[in-house]
C-alpha cells in the first residue's frame, strides 16, 4: 500500500510505504522481503518536523547506523541486507537516483516492528528528569528510583524506560510490555546487549552514550533484530566524560542542540509551541558539527574516509 507523504519524498519515481519523521521507506518492486530506507536531513524535536533541514545528517545518521552494526557488534542481529553502492543491486537499474542515495540508504529486511520505542539511561537526564523526577511526579515506567538525585547522576545499572512508537511517544510502564507478548523480553535483551556493547566501545574514547532508544522487530523465524537506527546523533544523547558534572546541564553533541534552541525559541522567541521551526545558521552548524564529532571519535575514521571505504 503506498503511503500519502507528509513531506516531500527523498524519491519521487519509487513506491512510498511509510514516512517517518526523518526517514522514508520505499517497497522494492523485484525484492517484496526487502524495503529501501533512506534517512533525509530533515530534523524533528517534540514531535515536530521543522523547516530547517541539516545537510548531509542522513548520512550522518546511515554512517553512524552501519559502523556500529558492522564494527562494534557485527554479532547483533539487524535488518541490514545492504549499504552503500550495493544497495544498487537491488534497486531498478531504468531509473535515475540522487547523486548521494548511496550515502544515506540501506536495504533492509521486512520485519514485524514492536509497537513500543525501547529506551535505556544510565544518567539522569532528559524526559525522565525534566518532566518527572525533577517535578516531584511519578514516572509512568514502573521505575523505582531513591531519592535525592540530581541532574546528570549515574543510574547504575541504566533504566528501561519505553515508549509507544507513535507521533506522540507516550510512557509506557515496562511491565505492561513484557506482558504484551512472549517475544518482547528477548527483545528488550537484545537491544540492551547493544546498548551495554556501546557504552563500553564509547567509553574507551571519552564518551558517554547517556541514553540511547531502539526499535526491534522479528524476522520471519520469530527472532528479535534490531531495526530502523541506533545509537546515531538523532536517537542518542552523546557527552564527553570530562564534560560531565553532576548538577550541571552538558555540552550535548546530538540533538539536543535542536531541542533546546526549539524550546528557546518557543518560549522566549514569540512563537507558539509546536510551530515548525527555522533554526539559526550558528545551531545548524553546531549540530552538524556535533554528528561529525562524535562519528569521528568513536569510529577512528574521517567522515569522508568512512563513506570511501564503505559506501562507495
């Protein structure tokens, strides 16, 4: 069934199956296991698409998805079947594609997706501390937490606290999961295993992965793999070790940059909350300039090393 885009696709000539906010997912017309995902420059914060789009973030966010899947933890499973120019293989070869498709598309398995956005933290920071623990409200996630915690505290071992995979991202309590099917235990284990293997591939370089969401599906035996993206600029928070201080909000190098200028903007800037947004030229720069970072410190590689030896 094609999709009614909401924005305009990376793609004009293919079969659009599902848009995301960031990413579009295409039907392979000679592969019907098999969808193309292209990951755009678009960029979302608090359920809103903005007007500003990153340059090159889609192949920011392919990159950082395929050295994780092909260096840190190729033993993982995930939907990966394709990347860079082998994506051609698959693609009809009577059209004309973007310049860069190779750059920011994968060739994935058709997977049967969780319902639910399995996110774990292992500081206090983001939504749980901002709209919850530092309200004095009780978190929707079954999480029994001490008291007396301050931004940034280390959560050890980190928590799990999901979400509905919708355009809103409800809380969801992680015993209302688990009861939901058999399968989703192993697939909680699953994206925890990424999660722990990151941590600790990251933390070799000075970075904390401070909380990290993915999304699980099941092949067609019933087994749980990773899907969609992870640990990428856009579904993690990344902060330098040293830059850390308890109390203190950090340097952020992911999307908060976004976050917050949205919020500066939304409140002090005049504009109602959830109109979409143009960013200034200084937060495009900065976020661009924090994907790239963090790409580089935790891969070894230049950017541009990386897409010439793997995508092209």
């Amino acid at each position: 069934m094609q999709a009614q885009p909401k924005y305009p696709p990376y793609l004009s000539d293919a079969t659009l199956i599902y848009q995301g906010k960031v990413r579009d997912t295409y039907a392979l017309e000679d592969y019907p296991d098999l969808l193309l995902m292209v990951a755009t420059d678009r960029i979302s914060t608090h359920d809103v698409v903005h007007r500003s789009t990153v340059p090159q973030k889609g192949q920011f966010l392919t990159a950082m998805t395929v050295y994780w899947s092909q260096f840190v933890f190729p033993d993982i499973p995930t939907h990966i079947v394709a990347y860079g120019k082998k994506i051609y293989d698959y693609l009809p070869r009577d059209q004309a594609y973007p310049d860069d498709l190779h750059l920011r598309a994968i060739v994935v398995q058709r997977v049967e997706m969780m319902p639910f956005e399995l996110i774990f933290r292992a500081r206090m920071a983001g939504s749980l501390w901002n709209k919850f623990y530092s309200q004095g409200k009780s978190n929707p996630y079954g999480l029994v937490l001490p008291s007396g915690l301050h931004l940034m505290d280390r959560l050890e071992p980190p928590v799990f606290t999901p979400t509905e995979k919708s355009e809103t991202d409800d809380p969801v309590n992680a015993d209302f999961i688990r009861d939901q099917d058999s399968r989703y235990d192993g697939a909680i284990e699953l994206a925890q295993w990424a999660y722990d293997e990151g941590r600790s591939h990251a933390a070799v370089y000075g970075i904390e992965i401070i909380d990290a969401k993915f999304e699980v599906g099941f092949d067609q035996n019933g087994n749980p793999i990773l899907a969609d993206e992870w640990m990428t600029g856009d579904c993690s928070r990344f902060v330098r070790s040293e830059d850390i201080f308890v109390g203190t909000e950090p340097p952020w190098m992911d999307k908060e940059l976004f976050r917050q200028d949205a919020m500066r903007q939304w409140i002090r800037g005049g504009v109602a909350k959830g109109t979409p947004l143009v960013f200034p030229d200084e937060v495009i720069a900065g976020g661009m300039g924090a994907y790239r970072k963090v790409f580089e410190v935790l891969s070894g590689f230049t950017f541009e090393e990386f897409q010439q030896s793997q995508f092209c």
